[in-house]
C-alpha cells in the first residue's frame, strides 16, 4: 500500500495535515495517509483539464449506476440506481433526513458514544435528543426499546434513529440479526432508521451488510447515507449519496425543492463515480495494510500503556482506547497531545460530556513506522505518570 512520507502528507494541508507544531503526529481527524487510488486521481485530472467548474447536471444518472452496481457486487445489495441521489455530505444528509422523513415535534435518538455531529442534529432540526448508551461495543435493544416507550409515553416520541454503521468510534459492524431487530423495533414504534454507511467499504473479514437490505421492513423504514470520503479519502470533494429503498421514500424526496440536492461538488461527483467502478483491489490492499496496523496496535499496547482497554474493531481504521486506568487517566486526550506530541480526538466528542475523559479515538490509517512512533512515545509518557 503507497503511503507518503510525512513531509509530502504535510504539503497536502487538509484538517489533519495544518497543525502549527511540525513534531505533532495527526491521529485524530479520519483522513487517511493512503495516495490517492490512480483512477480517481485520474477523473479528477480529467476534470480538471477539461475545466470542468460549472454546476452539475441534475438527473446525471453516472453515480446511481456506479455505486448500484458496487453495492450490488461488493455487498450482494440491488439498489435502484434512480433512489441514489448525491449530496453534499453525509453530515447535511442526517439533517435532510430527519426533517424530510420524520414530523415535527418528535425526537432524534442515537447511541453513544457517537460521532459527534449527531450531537448538532436536534438542534439543527428543532428536535429533542434521546441517547442510549451502547452495551460495551454492541447495540443495546432492550435500551432502545425502552428509550422509544419512555419518549412515546411524555408526548415527544422518537422519530428518528441515527445509527452509525459500522460504528465510528467503536468499529462494530452490525450483523443481520441486529440489523433486523432494530428495523423491527422501529416499525414497531414508528421510527426511521437513517443510517450511516460511510465506512462501509472498510469492514473487516466479511462484507459489509447494509442496514435496508436485511429484510422488507428495513427497506421500508431505513434511509442510508455513505459516500467515497472514508475508503478513497476524498471528504474534501464534497459528494455524498443519499440512497433510498422504496418507492415512498423516492416520492417524497422528489418533492423536496432543489435546495435539497444542489451544493455537491462536480469534481466530487466524478471522483465518486471512479471510485465506485475503480478496481477494488484497493480496497483489499488498504483493508489488508490496515489489519497489519491493527494487529501492531494490539501487540504493543499492553507493554505501552498498562491497564488500557481496547476492543479491536471490525470496521473503520479508529481505535477507541480506554486510559482510565493507566497513569494518563481522564487526562489522557490532553498528556498525549501537549507530552508525547501524538494528536488523537477526545473521547468526550463523542459522549458530549465528561463520560468520555480518559477515552482517545486514534486514527490508525497511517504508515505502519508512524504508529511505532506514536506507541514509543505514548511509552515514554506512561512511563513518565508511572514514576513521578
């Protein structure tokens, strides 16, 4: 897997790359260090040359056909090329789908920890927030089911269930069992699933299983979003996909004004459909360079950091860590950036409160010699709290 060296990743000067301190390894924002797969680099190229600026075409049927067929080949999902529309990101498209899918006045429910713009979305839609806490790494039903009756039951019941899948910070990929019950239990309360896919090239050992394609139901209930940004680490190109899967949801989209789908970006949508049609390999290669990081990162740890917990992930390239019971403590976040010079996001992201002190997400989608440094450093640091 072609990773650049730190000086030639710096000079690409996105979010991760722009720290004042050049000693500072990023490992927090989820971008990855991998080159750019070549047919993507090439249809922007393309794009570029042809001078390809102006506004997208409506009803340019490319993307829908190309991430059909890719779900259909990599996940065994036939989707309607007509029900994938592309969109900015996937952060506006919760947004759209909460207010477009669901009614005023109910509420938005997600599981924590959680990525933290789930955090902005009952604000952003003028709704109440229900968070459940996950069961370790897993989804909690009998939690959820008990969130939906207590809201049901004071008047504000939920409308819509954020659910992040596979799982950022956590990394779990849902199975189909899970997938169902929670389809189930939505049906049941009258609640829309709008589902978060954006990493669902990167599971682990298995496919990734799409939450509308597990049963009738969930097609009926469940709205999905994803997007290239993860697997080919095009985030700054700014096309989403909003996918639908059934013939109501199609209807009242279509009703939505323009706003709704204009703002993605044309050179996005052309990095997005090559993407798609690109050799998968790719993704093979990165999913198998990343294992490799992976399995560093659960061989060292123990020996760096004494007491951390750490449940492997089976999807994604993060890693929640638990320091609560290291020398680092609730201040992990802050020792690691300010000491060992090793950025990694704070765990209190992703609760939206102090639950999450002592938690770090580590980016891990890195050359394999950056994470060696980032654990001799982190080390070091534990060391240093251990003897003082």
């Amino acid at each position: 897997m072609l990773i650049p060296d730190r000086h030639t990743l710096a000079r690409r000067a996105t979010e991760k790359w722009s720290l004042s301190d050049p000693e500072m390894l990023p490992m927090f924002v989820a971008e990855s260090d991998f080159a750019t797969h070549p047919e993507v680099a090439a249809a922007i190229a393309d794009a570029v040359a042809r001078e390809q600026f102006g506004y997208p075409v409506s009803g340019d049927p490319r993307l829908g056909e190309a991430y059909a067929d890719f779900a259909a080949t990599r996940y065994g999902w036939e989707v309607n090329p007509e029900w994938v529309f592309p969109i900015a990101d996937v952060v506006r498209g919760l947004w759209m789908a909460v207010e477009t899918f669901t009614a005023p006045g109910t509420a938005v429910a997600f599981a924590t920890p959680a990525y933290p713009p789930f955090f902005t979305m009952g604000e952003l839609t003028g709704r109440e927030t229900v968070t459940v806490p996950m069961a370790g790494t897993r989804w909690d039903l009998a939690a959820l089911e008990e969130a939906f009756t207590q809201a049901r039951d004071r008047g504000t019941p939920v409308g819509a269930l954020l659910l992040c899948h596979p799982h950022n910070p956590l990394g779990t990929a849902a199975d189909t069992k899970t997938l169902r019950a929670i389809a189930e239990l939505a049906a049941r309360f009258g609640v829309r699933v709008i589902s978060d896919e954006i990493h669902a090239p990167l599971v682990y050992g298995r496919p990734h299983i799409p939450a509308a394609s597990v049963s009738d139901t969930a097609a009926r209930v469940t709205v999905t979003l994803t997007a290239a940004s993860k697997a080919w680490n095009v985030a700054g190109l700014k096309c989403a996909q909003l996918i639908l899967s059934n013939p109501e949801d199609a209807r009242v989209w279509a009703g939505r004004p323009a706003a709704y789908w204009e703002g993605y970006s044309i050179l996005g949508y052309e990095a997005s459909v090559a993407a798609y049609r690109a050799d998968q390999s790719f993704l093979a290669e990165q999913l198998e360079y990343l294992e490799g990081n992976f399995d560093e990162l659960e061989r060292r740890l123990p020996q760096v950091a004494p007491g951390v917990r750490f449940h492997r992930p089976e999807a994604t390239y993060v890693a929640w860590l638990d320091f609560r019971d290291t020398a680092l403590g609730v201040d992990a976040a802050r020792l690691l950036e300010e000491e060992a010079k090793v950025k990694c996001s704070d765990g209190r992201m992703f609760t939206g409160s102090e639950e999450g002190a002592g938690f770090v997400r580590m980016n891990l989608a890195c050359a394999r010699d950056t994470l060696a440094l980032a654990l001799d450093r982190i080390a070091r640091l534990v060391e240093q709290h251990t003897t003082s």
